[in-house]
C-alpha cells in the first residue's frame, strides 16, 4: 500500500480547509431505511481517525431513523476549489454517551437551546411555534449548563472503503480506492 487512507485523508483536509471558503468539513451524508429508500443531506464532519468519521445528529430525525434501521452509510466530501471529492462507505455504530456529552459541551448555547427546541426532521406548522419553543428553552435552562438531549447522539462511520478522486483533463480523473481487509487496509486504482 502506498499509502496510508487516513495519512491521506488527513493531508486532503489540511489542504481543505485552507482553500475552501466555506465549511471544508461539510460532507453528504447518504443514508436509507430498512425498506432501502434512499436520503441523503449535508453534516459537518465532527471528527476522524483510523477509527472513523463522527457526526452529531438528533437519532430521532430521519438520519437517525434511517441509521436505526439500516446502519450503513456514505459520506462525500466535495472540495470543489481543490477539484477533489472523498467517498466513504461503511457501517455506522453509535458513540459513547460521554463523548457526545464532550462535543455537545462545546456548542454555541444558542445551538444547545435549538437541540432541545426542535422536533427535526418532522412537520412544523409555522415558523412562530418553533421559535416560541426556542423561547420557553432558553427560560428553562437559565442560569444553568444545557445538558445533551438523551436523543441527540453522536454517530461513527466505520469505513469499508475509501476512494480518493482527483479532477484530471478531459475527464481522466485519478480515482484511488482504499478497501479494508482481514489484514488490512489494501489500494487499488479505478478507471475514471
């Protein structure tokens, strides 16, 4: 193996996070129920490492009943200034209560307060009602830490594969795939 998919990731990301002018960790999230109906929607990358790919989510939002169902997933990540994409596809496992605790800590309050105010991902009749639900939040933890909502849960995807695409002329794209063995991880090319 030439190199190593983390080492790589991580160098790509670096280099992301330097050019993008907005969100470097935004990825797409892809997910599907058990019935395999398909969704997918933009999360911010919270974490990674050899272990994997964190995201933070409410588990009763769509994501998080999709993952309930069926825990596979795919990631994209689109550095579109870099003319560079990461794919990630694998199985996703829940993160511990305490490192949920840890990240959800270091929101913004406001962000916190909206955890606990929003029933995401289903049917709002107005605006105003989801506001005043903000509102109510804000008065019940005055003075005091907002705890973690026991449904807003960190995730991991666990990679089986990750490919490394390269934009190149006329459309000959360098496409490197990286897929976890027994033994390891092994590298293979693809056509574009």
């Amino acid at each position: 193996m030439a190199d190593d998919p983390f080492a790589l990731f991580d160098a790509w990301f670096a280099e992301a996070k330097a050019a993008e002018p907005n969100d470097a960790e935004a990825m797409a999230l892809a997910t599907a129920s058990a019935d395999g109906f398909p969704s997918v929607r933009m999360v911010l990358l919270k974490g990674h490492g050899p272990d994997g790919f964190d995201f933070y989510t409410n588990a009763q939002s769509s994501k998080g009943r999709d993952l309930a169902e069926n825990a596979h997933a795919a990631l994209l990540f689109h550095w579109k200034s870099l003319r560079r994409q990461v794919r990630v596809e694998g199985f996703v496992i829940l993160l511990p209560d305490e490192v949920a605790d840890a990240y959800f800590a270091t929101r913004g309050r406001d962000s916190q307060i909206g955890a606990w105010a929003s029933d995401q991902s289903r049917p709002l009749d107005d605006r105003d009602l989801f506001e005043r639900r903000f509102e109510e939040m804000k008065r019940r933890f005055e003075g005091q830490e907002v705890p973690r909502p026991p449904y807003w849960r960190g995730y991991r995807v666990v990679p089986a594969g990750i490919e490394f695409w390269t934009d190149r002329a006329h459309r000959l794209h360098e496409r490197r795939l990286f897929t976890q063995t027994d033994s390891g991880w092994t590298e293979g090319l693809l056509y574009p």
